[in-house]
C-alpha cells in the first residue's frame, strides 16, 4: 500500500504519458493565438480628412498682364495643392505681355519649391507672350511654347513695376531671378549670359552660333548665324524672339499646340484633371473700383433727392410724408454704403489700384503717393455725405403729428 502510494505521488515516468504532456505544453502558444484570431477585433480608426488620390493633373491657367500681388499669392497656394495632394503632373498656362519683376521672382520662387514635375507652357490669344513668362519656364522643370507665340517685351515693364511697393529692392531681384535662370540653363546648356542679359535688359545682346553650340555677344557680330536676343525698339531695349528661336537657343524643349498633348507624351491622358484660371492684370480690378465709386455716387444723389424735404417740418406736410422720404433715403444710403464697403475692400486687396490714378484723375505730373490720396479722398468724402444724409433721414423718421 505505501509503495503503490508513492508511486501514484511520484513524477510520471518517461513513455506515453509523459510525451503527451510535452505535447501539451509545445502546442499551448499556438492554440491561443488561434482563440485570438477569432475573437471580433475592432475596426481600426479611419482618418478624417484621407488625403487626395495621387496623380491628379493640375492644369493652371494664367491670363493678362502679371500686375497684382493677390493672383500671385493664388497661383501658389494652388502650387501648395498640387504638392499636398501628391500631382502627378502640374502645367501652368502663361499667357500676357507685360509683368513686374518683383511678381515673376515671387512665381518663382513657388515653382523652386516644388517637388513636382512642374511644364511652363507659353500661351496667349494675341500670339504674344512677355519674356518674364519665358523666365518661369527655366525654373520650372521643362517649358513648351505654342508654335505661332512671340516673346516680345521686358522682363520688368515700366508700367508694371510702377505699382510696386517704393521700398522695392529691384537690383536684388534682379540678381535672383537671373541666379535661379541660369541654374536651369546649365542643365539645358544655355550659356549664363543669355538670362544675365534677358533679365537685365540693358543693352543689345545676341546668339552666334557655331552649329548647336552658341555664345552671347553684345557687340553687333559679323558671324552670319545669329539670333538677336535684346534690341533697341524706340528707345527701349525689348527681348524678342519667335517660338522657333526660343527652341533652337533651348529655351523651349519643342512646340504645341495645346497643353494636352503633354499628357499624351506622359501617359497621363486619363489622369483626373483640376484646371484652374487666374486673372493676374489689373485692368478688370480697376473697372470694379471704378464701378463701384460711381455706384455709390448715384445711390447719394438718389437719396439726396428722396430727402429734399423743407426742415425744419412745414405744417402744411403730414408726419407720414417724410417718413416715407426717410424709408427712401436710408434705403439708398444702404446701397451706398454697401457700394464704399465694398469699394474699401477691393482696396485692401488690390494695393496696386492705389497707385494708379482715380477716376477723373490724369497721369500728368502724376506719382502713386498722389493718386492714393485722391482715392482716399474719394472715398471719405462719400462717406461724410452719407452720414450727413443719414442724420437728415433719422430725423425725417422721428417725425410725428
């Protein structure tokens, strides 16, 4: 009895039993993760705002002279987009004649920080297209020019860089933009001369070329195989060159027709599309200034009218005639108001209409700091005769038997 006692209190023996338990213990690991996998696990947490489907195609249109900061500031926040949203491909649409330097530099550097494949594709209606354009095509990764374009103008124009800031430090972007041109030209073999003297726009400059290779001059060469580069046009050095020249200096990888066709060359013809254009001149700016100043006089004037009404009351006219007259004016006054708000807004947003005259004002003997003030006086003295009016009108409404 005690031995079988013993026995049945001692370790098992090596043999079945013992082989079983080492089972046992080998496969224990293993049966839990399989309980595991079968238990319901929650749904991991989605993200609330998943970014865009990469290779999307942003096409950006630009249209008319470069003259306004706040187009600008457009053009890169929508380059801001296309790197959040991962493009596969960003074309920006250059058309216009004129530009301010301080504008161009500002475009460029946005294309600078790109991490995208970025296409300056050269454009416009009028087959005419400014060299500060031509620019942005050597900092962007390729530029296209349509085959009837002509590059004619300056990088800067006079008119142009008129409506800068005073404090503008024009040699210092000068200076950079033909440092981020010429970084493009070397890859292209463009000699560094050419964006030095296409930028500067000081003096005569051409191409002469020796086959594919060529050197800037500013001397008038005798070579036979040149291309003018910068030439005097009544007393004003202008680039100027045809599509099929901007291609033979390498200023153009080739010609098309339509932007389109780039997406064709890149597989990218069924690739979602986000096109974009912005108005970039000041010309359509300056016309709502000037509508809405000539809106807000009329509005004045109607409720000058509405209220011209004998004060103090006569007896002879009811109380409910000039509150009637107060209804009609402070509804013009309304109009009126709006009009200046909306007037004074615009302002703050387009500096640049601050630079140039006002209506009924002429540019001679003119400069900026003239032409704010008489916009500015503008709009003050409509506002004084509002609240004038809106006195009278409040005390029309008062009116009682």
């Amino acid at each position: 009895m005690m031995l079988q006692h013993a026995r049945r209190n001692d370790p098992p023996a090596a043999g079945k039993l013992g082989k079983a338990a080492a089972v046992r213990t080998a496969w224990n690991p293993i049966f839990i993760l399989l309980i595991a996998a079968a238990l319901p696990h929650p749904a991991p947490a989605q993200p609330t705002n998943p970014p865009a489907r990469p290779g999307s195609v942003f096409h950006i249109r630009i249209t008319g002279d470069i003259e306004c900061m706040a187009p600008v500031r457009e053009f890169r926040g929508l380059l801001r987009d296309a790197q959040r949203d991962r493009a596969a491909l960003v074309i920006i649409e250059i058309g216009g004649n004129e530009s301010r330097l301080d504008l161009i530099c500002e475009m460029a550097r946005g294309l600078r920080e790109m991490q995208l494949p970025t296409i300056v594709f050269l454009n416009d209606a009028d087959h005419t297209v400014g060299p500060g354009a031509l620019c942005l095509g050597q900092v962007a990764r390729e530029c296209i020019i349509a085959p009837d374009m002509t590059v004619c103008g300056r990088v800067g124009g006079i008119a142009q860089n008129a409506l800068a800031p005073d404090d503008t430090r024009w040699s210092t972007l000068s200076d950079e933009l033909t440092t981020w041109c010429q970084a493009g030209c070397t890859i292209r073999r463009i000699p560094d001369a050419l964006p030095t003297a296409m930028v500067a726009g000081a003096r005569p400059a051409w191409a002469v070329f020796d086959r594919s290779a060529y050197t800037i001059a500013y001397d008038e060469p005798e070579a036979a195989d040149t291309v003018p580069i910068v030439a005097q046009h009544d007393g004003t050095y202008l680039t100027t060159l045809t599509a099929a020249q901007v291609v033979r200096l390498r200023l153009a990888t080739t010609t098309l027709d339509s932007w389109t066709t780039v997406l064709n060359r890149a597989d990218l013809r069924s690739a979602p599309r986000i096109e974009r254009t912005i108005s970039a001149s000041i010309g359509a700016r300056a016309l709502r200034a000037e509508s809405l100043l000539t809106a807000s006089e009329k509005s004045l004037e109607h409720a000058t009218l509405a209220l011209k009404m004998p004060w103090p009351r006569a007896k002879d006219v009811s109380p409910t005639r000039y509150q009637e007259a107060a209804d009609k004016g402070r509804n013009d006054l309304d109009t009126a108001d709006a009009a200046l708000r909306d007037l004074e807004q615009l302002l703050e947003q387009q500096p640049e209409l601050l630079r140039r005259p006002a209506p009924g004002q002429t540019t001679v003997a003119g400069k900026p700091s003239v032409y704010t003030s008489r916009w500015r006086t503008a709009v003050q003295s409509r506002r004084d005769k509002a609240a004038k009016l809106r006195a009278v009108a409040d005390k029309f409404a008062a009116c009682i038997d």
